[in-house]
C-alpha cells in the first residue's frame, strides 16, 4: 500500500469505516462525546486513502460494504506491517459463526453486532485503545532493554580485550620473572661453588678459635646462600607447573632414613633424638623421590631448627587403605602464627634461631599439592608442634 508521508497520529484517533450516513453520524456523536477524535470513510477505498495519509489508534470497520468490503479491507491493513498495531474492530449484522470465525482469521481484534448498544461499544473500544497502549509501551521497553543490552554487550566485549591484554602481560610478566629466578639462581650457584670447596680445605688448616668462628659463619651464610639459590629454582618449577610429577615407587621410611643421614651432623650437634615409628602396611607412595625427599628434610629441619637441644622429634607413618601419612611430632615452641600464612613465601613470621626466615612450609605445601595430596600444621595438646602430609596411595 504505497503512502505519502503519515501524519502523527491524534491521541485516541478513530476511523470509522460505514458506507451509511446515519451510522457514521451515531457512532461520530457518542465518540466524541467521550473525548475521541474522529473521521470518516465512507468505502473500503476511502479508508485506505486516509490510512495513506496518517495512522489511527483504531478502526470501527463495516463488513458489509459495495466495492471492497470490510473483510478485504482488513486484509489490505494487516499486509502492511505499519498498521500491525491497530485494534480493528468489525461493526455487522451479520451473526453467523462463519463471517465472525473469518474476522478473526484476517486480524480482527473484535466483533460487535447491529445495532450495537452504545455502553458496550464504549467499554470494548477503550479495552483495545488500552491494550495497544499497553503493547506500545512494552516495545517501547523492549526497544530501549535491546538497546541497554547491546550497549552492555559492547562495554563487556571492550572490558574483556582489556582483560586478555591484562591477562596477557601478567603471564609475560610472570614468565620475565620466573627467568630472572633462574639467572639469579645460577649466577649465585656459580661463585658459590668456588667459595664451597676452598672453605672445607680452609676447616682442616684452622689453628685458632677465632678464625674458626669465622669460618663457621662463613661456611652458614655460604650454605644458607646456596640453600636460597637451590629454593629459588625449586619454586620457579613448582610455581610455573613447568615439570610433569615422575611417578615412581617410593618409599618413605627408606627417604626417611637417607633424610637422617643428610641431617646427621645437626642431629648430633644439637643432641636431638628422632624416632621414626611405621604404623603403615606399606610407607609406599608413588611419585618423584627428590621432591617429596626435600618436602620431608624441610619439615625435619623446621622441627630441629624450633625445638631445643636435647629434645625429642617423632616421626610416625600410618595410612587409613586410601591415603598414608608422615607426621613429624616436636616439643619445640609450637607455631605461634595463623596457620595459613605460614604457607605464605617469606612470611614475615617468627624466624629460627639464626634469624633465618624459612620459605620451607610454602615449598612442601607447593610439593603436596604437585603430588595430589595435602599439609596440615597445628600445635599438640602436650606442647609443641605437628606437621602432617598426606599422600595419595595410588597417584595416577
């Protein structure tokens, strides 16, 4: 239906559509007595004419008409999606099923019978002005809801390029850092393995106290050293998951036992007496023997380290069918922190008795959870303190 350009429509515009004069003059009398603006068509090429020239709020439309009748009329309106809003209701004296069934089918909203009683054309024509009122405003919301939503889509998309570069540069960043450990770590390893070798020769010429002493210090803060250079690597790995586990049979009471040897000169030193009772069927776990021996020696020398000379260090292992456990067992002076910030690295917590902060805690927790399993830390009702690890019988 080709059309110039429509004119806004009138609030409550209705076009009344009735080849006879005397129903176009009653039902224009009672609309605008009720505040509706009104005109008139007085043939279906009429009323396509006006629909040309502005939109209406609604249509009373006549079925029987000469020339085009109501019905093809109403056929031509819903062709065209303009008009797809318009409430269109059937004035007729017709009351058979068929012609009301075939306003329906060609998109009428409603159907009243002549002669019509004028409260309940009233009453029907405000129901369907309110109801295109009421679908109006929902597209409205729609509209805007659409429009809210692309525009959140939009900022979303943006927020998320920005995450990715953000994201991106923290794993550059990360990776920069995870290599400056390594040159830190064996550029420190490096001189240190020059100071290591001409320090033991340099033990067996001491002739006095004090340059013993000396040497003393200087063989701690050499081992020390290397101790943080061999860390430092250990938790770029750990950290950087750059390794797959090496799942081989290990056993703990034999780790145990070569633990001791490697501790011998501090055990015998401090006068420590460390017993190791096995509980378990099997103290065999499967995974990688070195991380799991370093996980075990730190937490022995965490024992040692807070506990007092001449003291006790039990070492119990046990399993319950699914899991097996090692607990060290101390009556040193107990942890004095929360528990879950000693897993930090270099927490700022109490330091052993050479002023030494440890990072041995976070580095077994790193060593567990690689393994599949878990630490736990507390102090015992008795005094002292308990580390527990517990391995996966069966890491597959």
């Amino acid at each position: 239906m080709a059309r110039t350009e429509l004119l806004n429509p009138t609030s409550n515009s209705i076009l009344i559509i009735d080849d006879n004069p005397h129903n176009l003059q009653v039902l224009g009398k009672l609309l605008r007595e009720n505040n509706f603006a009104i005109e008139f068509a007085t043939s279906g090429e009429a009323a396509l004419e006006w629909l040309k020239k502005r939109l209406f709020d609604l249509l009373l439309l006549d079925i029987n008409m000469p020339g085009m009748n109501g019905f093809e009329v109403c056929l031509k309106v819903r062709s065209d999606k303009t008009y797809d809003n318009i409430p269109v209701i059937f004035l007729s004296a017709e009351t058979d099923r068929e012609s009301i069934l075939k306003g329906f089918e060609l998109g009428a909203q409603d159907y009243i019978t002549k002669p019509f009683d004028s409260r309940e054309l009233l009453s029907r024509v405000k129901t369907h002005l309110s109801l295109k009122d009421s679908l109006e405003k929902l597209g409205n919301q729609n509209a805007l809801l659409e429009a809210t939503v692309s525009e959140r889509t939009v900022q979303l998309r943006d927020a998320n390029e920005q995450l990715k570069d953000l994201n991106q540069k923290l794993l550059d960043l990360d990776k920069t850092k995870s290599e400056f450990l390594r040159l830190v770590s064996h550029e420190i390893r490096t001189p240190l393995n020059g100071i290591i070798g001409p320090l033991e020769l340099l033990k067996e010429y001491v002739s006095t106290k004090d340059v013993e002493e000396i040497i003393g210090i200087l063989d701690l803060s050499v081992k020390r050293l290397e101790r943080f250079a061999l860390n430092a690597l250990l938790i770029t790995r750990l950290k950087t998951k750059q390794f797959d586990i090496r799942k081989e049979s290990v056993s703990l009471s034999v780790l145990l036992e070569d633990i001791l040897n490697d501790y011998s000169t501090m055990i015998s030193d401090g006068n420590y007496q460390i017993k190791i009772i096995n509980n378990s069927k099997t103290s065999s776990i499967i995974g990688e023997p070195e991380l799991i021996k370093t996980c075990l020696g730190n937490i022995l020398n965490n024992s040692i380290s807070y506990s007092p000379k001449d003291s006790k260090v039990e070492i119990l292992i046990y399993d319950d069918y699914e899991n097996i456990f090692c607990e060290f067992k101390d009556n040193g002076t107990g942890f004095k922190n929360d528990a879950g910030s000693l897993f930090e690295i270099f927490n700022m917590g109490t330091s052993k008795k050479d002023n030494y902060l440890s990072i041995g805690l976070p580095i077994c927790k790193m060593i567990m959870e690689a393994h599949l399993g878990n630490i736990t830390i507390g102090n015992n009702d008795t005094g002292g303190a308990y580390v527990k690890l517990k391995f996966s019988a069966d890491l597959r």
